[in-house]
C-alpha cells in the first residue's frame, strides 16, 4: 500500500518537474512546480514526517510560489521566445556525458541497495512529530536558528531596498509614489 | 462486523467525511438564504420569501438555476488555468473540514467509545493553515486565466491581500499553541474543560482572538476587506467573467471559508464543544452530554457566521491602501506583541 | 515499506530535471523557480534519510533549508524586478552589461 502511494506521488512529482521544466509560459511552470511541492510533501507524510510535510506546504505553495505566481502577474511575462541552439555541436557530447552521469547514478543504488546497512525495524517513532523537531531546534541546534532569524531579517532589508524605487526614476518630473516598504513582498501594491 | 478490520474502519472514515460534507453544504447553502434575509432585515426590506414557506427553498431554486444558466467562456482565457481555477479554490476550501472536532468523547451502543473528529493527528492546526493557503491560488489564477483587465485586478488584490493577512493570522494562533503546548485541535478543546467547561481560550488570550478575527475576514474576502471583489470598482473581480456552476463553485467556496473560519475560532478561542456548567447536569461520556455538546458547538459557530453577515450589514470598504497599511503597520505589530507577551507569561508560569 | 534508495533516486531524479532546466531556461524567473527544484530534491534525500535513521537531524536541516529558501525568494524577486524595471526583459541574456 505504501509503495503505491509513493509511486503514484513520486510519478505526480517527476511528472509536474517535466512540465516545469518543459512549459515555455512561466506562469505554467509555476503552476507545475506548486505539483511538484505538493507531491513532495505527500512523500514527507509516507517518511512519517508530518511536521516538514505541513511546512513544505505552508512555506513553499502558500508563501514562496504564492509571491512568485504574484510577480508573474503583476509583470506580465510573455511567453519564452525559441531561439537557435548556438552550440549545436556539443549535443552528442551532452548526450555522452549525460549518460554516463546515469550510470553512475545507478551504479551507487545498486551499491546501496546491496550494503550491509539494515534499518531498524518499522516501528513507531516519534522523530516526525512536532515535539521532537521543536525540542531539537531548540536545544541543540539554537545557534544556527537564531543564525537563520539573522538571514531572514537581511532578506527583508535587502528585499525592501531592491524594490524601493530610487529618486532618479522621475516620470515627467513628478516623483512616482512610492512602492509600499513595509512588506518584504517586492513592490506589493504599486 | 469486526471494528478492528482496516478495510471496514477506512469504510466507515469515508462515510464520515461523505456525511460531513453533506451536511456542511446545508449549512453553507442556508447560511446564503440567511444572509439574504438578516441584510433585508438591516436594510428595512424582505429579502427572498417567495419559495416555500418564508423562503426556507430558496437555496434549491438557486442551485437549480446555477446548472441551469449558460457557460460564457471568454474567447481570450487560457482555458486549462481558468477551468483549474475554481476547483482549486473549493477543492482547498473543503479539505480542511475534516480535521475540526465537534464534540466530545462518547461511549456508544456498538462502537464503544468514539471521539466525534474525523481525523486526529498531531498537526491539525498546521495542516488546517496549510490547506488554506493552497486557497489563494483559486483567486490569483482566477484573475489571470480570464484574461481581462478587472479580473487580473481582483486577482492581484486578494494575493497581495491574503498573504498579508495570513501572517496575522497565523501569529493570532501562536498564542494559544503556546498555552496549550500542541497543534493537536482535539486536546487543545479538552484543555478548555476546566473551570466547569468555562475555561475558554479567549480570556488570556483577547488580543489574539480580536486579530485572529480580523484577519480570518480578510482572509475569507469579506465586508469590510472584500476589495478582490469591490462591485463599485471592479465589477465583480476575480470571478467577472466565471459563469454558471463555476461561479457557483467560487460562491461556495467563499461560504465553505466562511465556515471553517468560524469552526476555527470556535474551537482555539470558544472553547470548542465545551458549554458551561453542562458537566454537572449529564456525565461526560454520555450521549445527552455529546448531544448537547454538539448543539453547543453549532451556536457558537453560527453566531460567527451571524457576525459576518451583521458586519457586511454595517460595514463600509477599506481602500487598497489602507487595507495594506492596516494589516502591515496594525495588525502584525500587535500579533507579535500577543506572542510575546503570552510567551513570557508562558516562561513565568502564570498561563 | 518502501526502501530508501527509492527515494534517493527519486531525490536524483527531480535535483537532475531542476539543473538542467537551469540550463536551459532563460527566463529569469523560470531559472529561479528551477533553483527551488533544486533545493527541494535535496530536501527529499535529508528527510529520507532522518526517517530511515530514527534521527531528526535531517528534518531540523530542511527546516533551515526552507528558511534559506524563503529569504532566497524574497531577495531574488525582488532582483527580479529591479532587472525588469531597468531593462523591461526578464531574458538573462538581456542583462548581460553591467552598465545600461
């Protein structure tokens, strides 16, 4: 039963991150990578990780992807233009060497699945479960947390100098209102 | 028929959730029919009584009129994304009802003792955040598959809208996480028993009950946030050019939003089924005990569902900006400010 | 129960589509959305392996992960339309002048 669900989500998640890739309309790719997250944390609920399925969802569909889907939007990006492949001549060796990264690649799971290593039996933990990552965020690894607020508060100076508008982009001398600043959302409302 | 069996527990769970739904799109339908009239009575008017006596069939005739009107596509829309549009948007809104728990533990004839949730895990408050936040992209896509100027608009506004909101709203809840030590929404209502089934959220924590109210209104796009769909402005928003059943999808998801929302504040901040003093008439466990749980249950989220339609009877319009600045330089100062103080007070022991 | 490798290979997979779609996307953000990719696949091997081994190490990394992600998306939309506000094209080979 777990192995169904995995492979149904794990073809929803291969298949959304071809799509991504392959659509040529950036709002479509944004649309295929929310299936790609979504799928992804189905799989964190199959790994019996509840808490980072939940925050898989809250941080990167409801935030990250929200905010992009936004820009979208709000810059009305056209459609990619197919240009000419200017070297054309690489591709056999992309090829070769594509393939031989896949060998590899499947050379160390077979490695994998043939080691010695044997998981303890599945019983139930409570590794996924909201107490023990918080207490593990909490004692343990406080300093790199309190490290990441740091990041965080960086990220939004950073984000409301990049989309403040700067005084020298006048339009017919009057000065464009300014963009809203408070948010660490680029240019929400202008 | 054996309990135990996965496959007949799995039956059963499907027939819980097949139930709820039900019974939720009653709710919603009449909660519309009820708008109706509460606004024609704030308004010194009737309000719909023509279908079946004093209108209570008023719900039917819409329905029957929504399938029966004529789908517009516009000519210009991107067909795949305005059709995913409103199924994202119900389908976001609907998932999150099963995880709310509406009464208490009960020992029944057959099944033994029962828990009245459908689902209990130990993330229900966040997957409930989770689910929600999917709902944006309903609106968002909306606006920019049907291809027209107010629609895109209407979209803009409300992803602007409730990303703003959300982190409100998701501060208001940090409150009451703190105090009760888990995001399992069954034993944060069985915390509130105390007190003879008075010992609600919402008197530590008022602050966060008055943000988290604020900012679930906006989040659900209503009077006085409801500028995605501000009629004077944008004719109808994001859902313009949506006809027919796909309106109708928008529409039921904005109500089925509207409830969870007031399920959710029932049940972090009211208490949830706790009704006072109930302890000492019937034994807890008792059906008479679970029954009127449930019916307490019901009046306290219909009085949220009563306080948005008196909201939308009184309130005017935010403008953009002021919407904006309200939520950024207002609301979000003093969710931090709740956290922080309930975190102390948590770190002293006097919560 | 399903064996880890799965998921490694699937985490090889999804890291192996974003790259290459960095490669070959041009659009500023279409390369941005590709990083993200990138940066989940390895999320999906740091989980599996934190489940696999009973240890929740992996999970508080992911965590960290997320986090760096949400400030990289902050931060880089917001370079994104700076760019497109001073060259009105989200091609990146458009922005290949240091002075415009």
């Amino acid at each position: 039963m777990t192995i169904l669900i995995f492979l149904l989500l794990a073809a929803l998640t291969v298949g959304c991150a071809i799509a991504m890739v392959a659509q040529r309309n950036p709002l479509y790719s944004a649309i295929a990578l929310i299936g790609v997250f979504l799928g992804m944390a189905g799989i964190y609920v199959t790994l019996a990780a509840p808490f980072i399925a939940a925050i898989q969802v809250i941080v990167y569909a409801g935030a990250i992807m929200v905010l992009v889907v936004f820009v979208i939007m709000l810059l009305n990006v056209e459609e990619e233009v197919r240009r000419p492949i200017r070297l054309r001549y690489l591709i056999p060796l992309g090829v070769f060497l594509a393939a031989l990264l896949f060998a590899e690649t499947a050379f160390i799971i077979y490695f994998i699945e043939t080691s010695a290593y044997n998981p303890p039996p599945a019983t139930q933990s409570n590794v996924g479960l909201t107490a023990s990552v918080g207490t593990g965020l909490f004692t343990k690894y406080l300093l790199p947390f309190e490290i990441t607020s740091l990041l965080i508060l960086m990220a939004i100076v950073g984000a409301i100098t990049l989309a403040r508008r700067v005084p020298a982009l006048e339009v017919g001398g009057r000065r464009m209102q300014a963009a809203t600043t408070e948010s660490e959302k680029p240019s929400a409302a202008d | 028929m054996d309990l135990s069996n996965p496959y007949i527990q799995a039956a059963l769970q499907f027939l819980a959730i097949f139930i709820t739904f039900n019974v939720v799109l009653m709710i919603v339908a009449y909660t519309v029919l009820a708008e109706r009239r509460i606004l024609g009575f704030i308004q010194g008017r009737l309000g719909p009584n023509r279908v079946g006596p004093g209108g209570v069939l008023q719900p039917f005739a819409d329905l029957l009129k929504f399938i029966f009107k004529e789908e517009i596509v516009p000519d210009k829309s991107t067909r795949f994304v305005y059709f995913l549009a409103p199924l994202i948007a119900v389908t976001a809104a609907m998932m999150t009802l099963i995880v709310y728990p509406f009464g208490p533990r009960v020992t029944l004839p057959y099944f033994g003792q029962v828990e009245l949730v459908i689902a209990r895990f130990d993330i229900a408050l966040l997957y409930v955040l989770a689910v929600t936040s999917i709902g944006v992209y309903g609106i968002a896509l909306a606006g920019w598959a049907s291809n027209s100027k107010y629609s895109l608009m209407g979209g803009l506004r409300s992803s602007a809208q409730m990303i703003s909101y959300e982190l409100s709203l998701g501060l208001s809840l940090v409150g009451v996480i703190l105090m009760s030590g888990t995001l399992d929404l069954y034993e944060i209502v069985e915390q509130q028993s105390g007190w003879y089934g008075f010992k609600w959220n919402i008197f530590p924590q008022f602050i966060g009950f008055v943000v988290y109210l604020t900012s679930a209104i906006a989040e659900t796009n209503r009077v006085p946030f409801d500028l995605p769909e501000a009629e004077t402005e944008l004719v109808a928003g994001f859902h313009t050019e949506y006809s027919a059943l796909k309106f109708a999808l928008f529409f039921m998801a904005e109500y089925i939003n509207m409830f969870t929302v007031s399920v959710l504040a029932t049940t972090l901040f009211l208490g949830g089924w706790n009704v006072p003093g109930l302890a000492l008439l019937f034994s807890p466990g008792s059906i008479p005990f679970a029954v009127f749980s449930v019916i307490g249950f019901f009046v306290k989220v219909f009085f949220f569902l009563f306080l948005y339609i008196w909201l939308r009877g009184t309130l005017p319009r935010f403008r953009f900006d002021q919407l904006m600045s309200f939520g950024w330089k207002f609301l979000l100062p003093v969710a931090l400010l709740n956290v922080v103080l309930t975190a102390t007070l948590v770190w002293l022991g006097v919560l | 129960m399903v064996p880890l490798s799965w998921y490694l290979a699937l985490s090889a997979v999804l890291f192996t589509i974003g790259a290459a779609g960095v490669i070959i996307k041009r659009n500023a953000i279409a390369m941005f959305m590709c990083i993200e990719l990138m940066l989940n696949a390895t999320n999906i091997t740091f989980v599996a392996f934190s489940s696999f081994f009973r240890d929740v190490t992996g999970q508080l990394f992911v965590f960290i992960v997320m986090t760096v992600a949400a400030a990289e998306a902050a931060v880089g939309l917001g370079i994104i339309i700076a760019i497109f506000r001073n060259r009105l094209s989200l091609d990146v080979d458009d922005a290949s002048v240091l002075k415009y």
